[in-house]
C-alpha cells in the first residue's frame, strides 16, 4: 500500500469523481488533501475512510 503523502488523507468516492484525469468508481478510495477534498465532502461525493482494519482479528 502506497504511503500518503503528508497533508493529505484517504477518503472512499460514494458518487463518481474526477480528479487529476482519472475517474475514481463509487467504493473507490482516494487521497486527498483537506483543501481538496472539502468541497467533495460537502457535497456528499466523498467521505473519510474508515481506517485499515487487520481481516485476521
């Protein structure tokens, strides 16, 4: 898994987004930085990820 960068966070896409010429699907997770992703929250295309949970609890 790619390490992100700082500044930024890792959201999941609920409604289709383009960013930086790539389209992200809906479940799709993509790394944001806050100023980037805000106006995406607000509109409900995109919502903080939960974060990585280990399958082999």
């Amino acid at each position: 898994m790619a390490k992100a960068k700082v500044g930024t966070a890792t959201y999941t896409v609920k409604f289709i987004v383009t960013h930086d010429d790539k389209t992200y699907p809906p479940g799709e997770p993509i790394t944001l930085t806050e100023e980037q992703a805000e106006p995406l929250v607000k509109l409900g295309s995109i919502e903080a990820a939960a974060p990585a949970v280990d399958a082999e609890q």
